[in-house]
C-alpha cells in the first residue's frame, strides 16, 4: 500500500502523513516524527510529528548533534532501549512516557535527506528494525521523488515567466 501510494508524483506534504501512517499500521508506534535537512542552515527541522510528539512540529536541531549526529555521521538506524539515560538536548523535542527510540536515517541517491523517529513506550524486536528499516528507504526515496519534481515545477513556472516577460518585451521593442 505504501510503494503504491508513494509511486505518483506529490508533495512531500502528501508524503510525509503516508508514511508516518504506513509506519503506525505495520509496526505501530506511540510517537513518531520526521525531520528533513535545510542543506542552507545545516539544521534538520521536524516537519511532520504524531502521536505522543506531536509537540515537535518545526522543532530543529543541529545535524550533528545528539542522537540526529550519531545517525548522520554513521548512516545506520540508532535504537535507543535506555532513553533516560541520555541529555534532553540529544532529542528534537521531549519523550513523553516514551520507553524506547529508534532514529533512522532516510538516505536517498548516497544523500542523507533527513531522519525518522519512532518510538515507543515498550521495545522494538528485530522484525520491527528490519521493517522500519525498509520502509525509511522507501520514503527518503519517495520525499527525493518529491523534492525533484517541485523544483522542475518551480524552474518552468520560472522559463515560462521569462518567456512571457521575453515576448512582452519584443513586441514593445518591435515596430508594427
């Protein structure tokens, strides 16, 4: 259901509600989130948040910071059983009753694009991991996808606007 939905060009608006859906019926999850790299400010900034961290909505953190800097720098999934144990500046926004983190990097064309959060108030077993796993390089594909599209949308509006200007131009420039 997701690869299919996923499939047709859209925005990552329209993305990003599919996959935190998908994520939530197949290995069910108390919060999870999504956060994208701004490649101008080195940030990643939570753009779509559920469940019990719905809070961290356009919440951001450095890139290399934290649990986001482990995952970056390593681009493997980090799955964090001992949350308590760790800074609360190591995480985008607060836990919650939240027992259990996996953060996992969306990678799309050797690129890191960003990071899913998933978490849970008990643990995640290995199917889970090798699920979650699949699923975030469908999505970092499909959000690259997305982002590609939109700007060969925003460079035509672009040539078609300075087609427009170009004639509007010549017909003043040209003698009747």
């Amino acid at each position: 259901a997701m690869s299919s939905a996923l499939r047709t060009p859209a925005l990552n608006e329209e993305i990003l509600p599919i996959v935190l859906q998908e994520v939530n019926r197949l290995v069910g999850v108390d919060g999870s989130a999504i956060s994208l790299m701004d490649s101008e400010t080195a940030m990643a900034v939570v753009k779509l948040s559920h469940g019990d961290w719905k809070s961290w909505f356009g919440g951001s953190q450095l890139a290399s910071h934290g649990v986001l800097g482990q995952v970056f720098h390593s681009h493997r999934p980090l799955i964090e059983e001992n949350v308590f144990f760790r800074k609360a500046s190591d995480w985008p926004g607060p836990l919650g009753e939240i027992q259990t983190v996996v953060c996992l990097p969306l990678i799309a064309n050797s690129q890191l694009i960003g990071a899913m959060w998933l978490g849970r108030k008990g643990t995640f077993n290995k199917r889970d991991i090798r699920v979650l796993t699949t699923l975030s390089d469908i999505s970092a594909n499909a959000i690259s996808k997305s982002t590609l599209y939109k700007q060969v949308e925003d460079r035509a509006a672009t040539l078609a606007s300075l087609y427009d200007a170009g004639l509007a131009l010549n017909s003043v420039l040209e003698p009747h």
